[in-house]
C-alpha cells in the first residue's frame, strides 16, 4: 500500500471517503444531532469538509490510500502553530451559516476541550484518519497512522497526537502504538488523546 498526498482537485474524494467512515460517529451525533446518521446530510458533509478544507488551505497534509477504482481511506494532519486567523475567521463563518448556530457552539466547546487535551509536546495531529466501511479491517488505518509517524521522525516532531470519542477505538489504537494521555468531557462527549512517541 502506497500513501500518496492529496492535490486540492480531490477535495471532494477526501471529504466523500471521511464522510463514509464517520457517519454515525460520536463527535457528528453530538454536534449535529440526528442529522449526523443521514446519508444525503448537507450538515455532515459541511463539517468535514471544513476540517478538509482547513488542511488544504493552510498546506497541511492530506494523505490516502488508494485502490484502482477510488479512494479507498483518507488522515488529515495538522502542523503545530497558530491558523492564518483571516482564513479561520472566513471558514468558520461560512460552517457556522451551513450548520446553524447551536451546532457550530457545540462544536467550538468540542474543540476547546479537545485542543486543551493535547501534550505540550512539538507534534503532529491527526485530525480524522477514516476508512470506508467496505475497505475497513485491512490494515489501511495502521499504514496512514504509521506514515504519520514516519512523517513526523523525518521532520523532528516528538511525536504523533490524535483523539477519538469511541471507547471502542482505543484497542485499535493501542495495536497502532498509541497510548491514551489524557480524558476530558464535554456535555455528554467523552474525548481521550492519544500520542505515539516519534523518536
């Protein structure tokens, strides 16, 4: 399995490949409600598609894996520092009037705690790494994350930080060499970061 980077003209393969793997997933059912569950959900696709987004423009990584007939799996990275803030003010503007505004709150609570929960160590994020459900349980996961990893080693990172809100992801994570750091709450939500030593 190659990893490749993602040009911008795949924008909608990346955000049609995260949508499939993260219908359903705690995060999209705690800030858009019901809607999160629903296939053909503007909402849904509006949010990870700003999580896209975010990463294109500020030159992120976009990495996938892919089979001869599409995009099979999709990990957006963050680099450590600051967003451009007139890019953030933009962006987040155009989700919050897609998403309405309860649902853009929660996910800036989400967020907050989330970011708070990272190390201050200098790493990488996974922001979303998602399989498609139909590829899932073939390793495509563990190679994204295990480029990640590589990605960092070669740019003097630390290490690799990610969260998950699905108690059930944390023995697959454990399998990818990450250990859990720290836990916060938000409402209902319980999130836990995850970091994987780079060294």
């Amino acid at each position: 399995m190659q990893v490749q980077t993602c040009a911008r003209a795949e924008r909608e393969a990346v955000v049609d490949t995260l949508v499939s793997a993260f219908r359903g997933y705690p995060v999209m059912r705690f800030v858009l409600g019901e809607r999160a569950d629903d296939a053909s959900d503007a909402h849904l696709r509006a949010l990870v598609g700003y999580y896209v987004d975010r990463r294109f423009l500020e030159g992120w990584p976009v990495l996938a894996l892919r089979g001869p007939e599409s995009m099979r799996a999709a990990i957006l990275v963050s680099e450590p520092g600051p967003w451009d803030e007139a890019i953030a003010r933009r962006e987040l503007a155009a989700l919050r009037a897609l998403i309405g505004n309860a649902a853009f709150e929660r996910m800036q609570r989400f967020e907050a705690a989330s970011d708070a929960n990272e190390p201050a160590s200098h790493h990488l994020f996974v922001g979303m790494v998602g399989v498609r459900p139909e590829w899932q349980g073939r390793g495509y996961g563990l190679a994204l994350l295990d480029h990640v990893r590589e990605l960092a080693r070669a740019g003097g990172y630390d290490g690799v930080c990610l969260s998950t809100e699905d108690p059930d992801n944390l023995a697959f994570y454990a399998r990818a060499g990450f250990a859990v750091v720290s836990e916060a709450r938000v409402d209902t939500l319980t999130t836990w970061c995850l970091y994987r030593d780079a060294r």
